[in-house]
C-alpha cells in the first residue's frame, strides 16, 4: 500500500519500522524539525527521520501545514493514507483530505477516554486498570474521529510511564500493520466516539510533579509511575529537590511527609492515608541511587521531613 507516514518520537518510529518491514511503500515521511538537545545544544535528529534516513525515504520537516509550498511533497506523494503518530503538529482539513483513505492516527488509548497528549501518563495517574491502541480516522477534532480498530492491554502494579510506553508502542506497531490491508480491501467499518465519555489528557507539567504528602500512598505511588521517566515527580530535602523515582505504598501512618523509618534499604514516608516506602531516588545534578546507597552519605533518619 502506497502511504506517508508522519511521527517523531520512539512511540511513532516503533510503527514506522513495522511499516517498512511489512514492505509498504512510503515515499515520504513527515517529521518535527531537528531541535537542540543535550548539554551541548546540538542539532539532533528525531527518531522517525532516523528511521527513514536508514530505509532512504524522503523526509520533511515543515514547522506547520499551513502553506501550499509545505503541502505540496504530500500531493506529490499520491499516496492512498497517511498514518500518523505523536507527529505534534495540527493536519488542516486540506492535508486531511488528500489521501485517498485519509489519515489514520495511532493514539495510545481507548478512545474516547484521555483524548489529547499526554493519554499513557494519565491512565497511570488515574488508577485505570487498563488502557490500550486506538486506529482512528482522524478529523479537524482533537482525537474525536471515528474508531476503526481498538486493542487493549492491562496496565500493572508496577507500570511506569516508561514500561507502558514501550508496551503500547509495539502493539500500536502491530495494530496499524494489521489495519491496513483491511482498510485497503474495504472491510473496516469506523465507529463514532461517544463524546459523552469522553475525557481529556492534558499535558504534563513540571509543576505538577511535586509530591504533595498529604495525598494517599497509593495516589503517590500512581504520580511517581505516571512521571516516571518524565518529569520526575519530586519532594524537598533540605530545600533542595529530590527525584523519587521507585516506591511502593505500605502500611504506616504519622504526619504527612514524616520519615518513619529506615531500614532494609528502604525510607518509609507518612502519607496522608499510609505510607511509602521510597527505594530509588536522586539529588540534583547527582545519578539515580537505590537509597540504601543514598542514604550512605545523607545523614537522614525517622523523624526527619521531607516538604
């Protein structure tokens, strides 16, 4: 099948490889411009245009869809759909009416629940038992376009945003390469979303990853896995920040943000309702530590605070 394919992060080049493996044609693939990175501020490279560059596709990097000038390698293309994935930039209904068959979003949820950018993250957060891959066609919407194909999964205990990331990436990779012959052939029926279930999965901020204790354990452990590895949910020590990166919630109780106990290699924190026990953390500018090896040269004991 003749497509483009437009993405730019790991979650969109994971299908992008599956694509070019199952031996569609894809003349041109679309990506977010190479932006500064690291320390040094270099140029670097999104893992589609990676991608393609190995497999000696066209690649674009428009800043927007706006123009005819940015529009026209996509009319050049002829190709039958576009699939699109973590792209992070709005399709005008007149790219959205280029292809043939449209364009195809792979979104990592069940749609109609978290529309939006951040959908991984708040499942995690929100306690959801599972989440999943949703094939939609898409339209001048945010996510409201109607449903051609859904696969789920369940998320776990121990799911970080990282862990279910990769999860929903390999299936969304294997979904899209199922989806298409039977796009092609005529037999996939689209679904409307029900926008009264619908809810929206905002953007993740860094202010929001502060820990506020007195929240239930169990809601801080969701917040550190669903911040984990992005932005780091984090408390005060000293004033100074400490990533939390692994915990688990257990019995306890004291006054919020209270060090209850220390042993094992483990620092057990009172939380609103129970308590936390941290295992792995990090202090500004230092590397992720068990804390068994970080408390070797913090002088911490129970009865100390953390804010």
């Amino acid at each position: 099948m003749r497509l483009i394919f437009a993405g730019t992060p790991e979650f969109a080049a994971l299908a992008l490889q599956a694509l070019i493996a199952a031996g569609h044609d894809i003349p041109l693939v679309l990506t977010q411009p190479d932006r500064p990175a690291g320390r040094g501020m270099k140029l670097r490279l999104s893992p589609v245009k990676e991608v393609a560059l190995r497999a000696g596709i066209q690649v674009e990097q428009p800043e927007n869809l706006k123009t005819d000038a940015a529009r026209h390698p996509i009319l050049d293309a002829r190709a039958e759909v576009m699939i699109v994935a973590a792209y992070g930039l709005i399709l005008p209904q007149a790219v959205l009416d280029m292809p043939r068959l449209g364009c195809v979003n792979i979104h990592a949820s069940l749609l109609p629940r978290w529309r939006g950018a951040a959908p991984i993250h708040r499942a995690i957060e929100a306690g959801d038992s599972e989440t999943g891959i949703t094939l939609m066609q898409m339209d001048k919407g945010l996510d409201t376009g109607a449903m051609l194909a859904r696969a789920s999964l369940a998320i776990l205990a121990t799911d970080t945003t990282g862990s279910l990331h990769d999860r929903l990436a390999a299936l969304g990779a294997r979904e899209i390469v199922r989806l298409l012959p039977e796009l092609e052939a005529g037999n996939v029926s689209a679904t409307p979303q029900d926008s009264a279930l619908a809810n929206y999965a905002a953007k993740i901020g860094k202010e929001e990853a502060r820990l506020d204790w007195t929240l239930s354990a169990e809601e801080l452990d969701r917040k550190i896995r669903a911040f984990n590895p992005f932005p780091g949910a984090f408390a005060l020590l000293d004033e100074a920040p400490l990533k939390i990166w692994q915990a688990r919630p257990v019995a306890g109780g004291g006054a919020p943000g209270r060090i209850l106990a220390i042993a094992e290699g483990e620092m057990h924190i009172a939380c609103g309702s129970g308590a936390l026990a941290i295992e792995e953390v990090q202090k500004a500018g230092g590397k992720r530590l068990p804390v068994g090896a970080f408390l070797a040269g913090h002088a911490l004991k129970a009865g100390d605070t953390l804010a």
